[in-house]
C-alpha cells in the first residue's frame, strides 16, 4: 500500500478506454488474412479482444454455418472441440462462417469469417457495415464505448473465468496439478503475467483450481471409504492394516502390509531390517517410513509401510510390532551415547556406537538365536 496515494485514487474514477491493437496481431489479423484451423484462428481473435483492454467475457461468438462432423474430419484430419458443445455426441462442431462480436450494446467491434476451399483455410472478410442484419461481415478491432472493467488502484482485476487467457488457464492447470498452495499460486501468476495494470482475484483462482483438481482426483479427495476398503480387503487376504485416529488430528498414524510383504518380514526380518522415515509426503502432515528388509540373495523389499506424527518411539515400535520385525518392545538412543561407553542390552556387552547400531539393526529379535552369538562377537 503506498500512503503517497490519495484514497480516493485507489480506485479508477474514469472507465479505461480501448486500446489500440499491437502491430504484431494486427499484422496478422487482418482482411483476406487465412487461418489454417479453427484453433488459429480463435486463439488469434481472443487475443486481439483482450488487447483491445475488453473483458473477455464481452467476447461472444455466432456460427451462420457448421461442418458436420464427417466433413470437418476430411477437411482437417481431426475434429476441433471448440465453443460449447452442440450435437447428440457432445462433441462441437468448426464453423464453416462466423464472427466474433463484442456484446457491449452499439458496439461494432466486429471479426467475420467463412472457410474458403480454395485457400484451405478461413478467410477473414471485410463487407460494409450494415446495421440493419445481425449478421455482419465488417471487420472492426476498435470499440466505440468506454471499457468495464473491475479496478483497484489501477489494476485490472480478473474475476471471471471468461477473462482469462489460454495461457494462464494452462498455467493454472499445472499447478493444480502439482497440487500448489494458493499462496505459492498467487505469487506465480502475478509475477508470470502481471504486466503493471493487470492483477487475479483469489476467489477466482481458487474455483478455477478446485476445478481442475475435481476433474482429475475428484470431488472427495482424501478418500476415506475408499482407503478403509482397501484396507479391509488387505486384511482379507492375509495382510495387515491398521490406522491410529484422535480428536486433535483425524489420522495420526498408519500401518500397511500385503501378504507378500508378511511373507518377507517373517522370513527376513529377524536378520535385519532398515526403516527411515521423510517428511512432507502426504497432505497430513505425516511421516512415511517404508520399511526393507534383506533377503538371502542381498537384495532389498519393501516388508511394510508406515506412517506417523514423527520418527518417534510409539510409531516405529507399532509398526515393527504388527510387522512382526521385533518382539522386543524397545529403543535406544545411540546418539546420546559415546564411543567410549559400554552398554549392557539383553546381557550382551556393547562397546561402541557402531556395535550398538549393529545390533539394533537386528531390532534385538528374540526369533534369531544367533543373535546373540553375533553379538557377543563384535
């Protein structure tokens, strides 16, 4: 906020006026100019509205004739689905003749165009106007009427999703996708296309991202039924599942096995077993601590995964525990002991911090009876 700035500033007191159009689109939109596709031509007229400093939900579009759908797939390889979709199969249809309008009442901005099979292509048209038709072939990129727009202290906010461009949708798709905060997803957008007089309403951002995401991970995103379903039917089949739950934090922990990875934790898990846990994995808050064993031919699986608050006492010692890695419900803190400390564990002398790590990679498993031997060895 800039206290320079008289209050009665912040806002705009006059309606912006039109802008004129770039010479770079106005160089390529333009009478007798041809487009390839429907999505040249479209991409290339929304441009030349928004430049003009209109609302693009101003922007509206009239079809005077439509391939079918057999001839628009000869005509251009494949079907363009563009503008709102008309026929029984929900697809739309290209227009054979049309024109984009600007819907501000007694404005002429006007853009014809018809396909023209000579040229493979859309012709732009450029006919008298005449005001008399609703259908008309002028070719006009000025506004006769002051722009409306939503301002504050001269910014140009987009609150509608017609306003904004293709290209910012693209980007706020992606980071829909990535599953960015709407602060982190504020700050791209200003920095990416803020240009000094344009600024994006975070109630607007917001729906437009709660859209993507629903289309692509659906409405219920933390899938609980499903989750417990899953589980069960673990459960059923010989695995292990369990989850922790409280009145302060609704999952606080989580234990999974499948079959297989029973199989391998009671085969392999009292020789020796490696668990670590990482944080920022999962939209709780919870740390995912895989657990692997060994198996005789020195390769590495996954005999179980867990999840918890922290790396902390409770949470391994409950998984190992329903694991089966360790029957021996225990920790040691090896970092606060020293190289030069012995340490008595089950009767076994441990000199070292390295043989102390040594021996609770075995998780002190009473299952291994050379445990004990191997120990008394170091």
């Amino acid at each position: 906020f800039n206290s320079d700035v008289p209050h009665n500033k912040l806002k705009s007191d006059t309606p912006p006026q039109s802008r004129a159009v770039p010479p770079e689109i106005s160089n390529v939109l333009h009478e007798g100019a041809v487009f390839s596709n429907p999505d040249e031509l479209f991409s290339c007229i929304d441009s030349a509205f928004s430049c003009s400093g209109a609302l693009k939900s101003n922007l509206s579009r009239q079809t005077k004739e439509s391939f079918n759908a057999t001839e628009e797939l000869e005509t251009f390889g494949h079907i363009y689905a563009v503008g709102k979709a008309r026929n029984k199969g929900g697809l739309a249809t290209s227009p054979k003749r049309g024109r984009h309008y600007c819907t501000e009442p007694g404005c002429n901005w006007n853009v014809a165009y018809t396909y023209t099979k000579s040229k493979n292509g859309y012709v732009i048209l450029d006919k008298p106007l005449d005001d008399t038709v609703k259908y008309k072939t002028h070719f006009l990129l000025q506004h006769n009427h002051d722009i409306k727009m939503t301002t504050m202290d001269n910014y140009f906010v987009v609150t509608k999703r017609e306003d904004l461009t293709s290209s910012e949708m693209k980007t706020l798709k992606t980071l829909a996708f990535a599953h960015t905060q709407m602060p982190a997803i504020q700050q791209a957008m200003m920095s990416e296309y803020s240009s000094g007089d344009r600024a994006f309403c975070s109630q607007l951002l917001h729906r437009v991202v709660t859209k993507f995401r629903n289309e692509r991970f659906g409405s219920d995103r933390h899938r609980m039924d499903e989750f417990q379903m899953l589980g069960r039917n673990t459960i059923s089949e010989g695995g292990r599942f369990e989850v922790d739950i409280d009145a302060i934090h609704p999952i606080k922990g989580t234990r999974f096995q499948t079959p297989r990875m029973v199989y391998y934790s009671e085969q392999y898990g009292g020789y020796l077993i490696l668990a670590d846990g990482t944080y920022s994995t999962n939209m709780y808050g919870l740390t995912l601590i895989p657990w692997i064993v060994v198996d005789c031919l020195g390769i590495g699986h996954v005999c179980g995964i867990s999840t918890g608050l922290s790396e902390n006492t409770v949470d391994v010692v409950n998984a190992g525990t329903l694991f089966g890695v360790s029957s021996i419900i225990r920790s040691i803190d090896v970092d606060k002991s020293n190289n030069e400390t012995e340490t008595r564990i089950d009767d076994i002398l441990i000199r070292n911090n390295v043989q102390q790590n040594c021996y609770q990679g075995t998780l002190g498993t009473d299952r291994a009876s050379w445990t004990t031997g191997s120990a008394k060895l170091l």
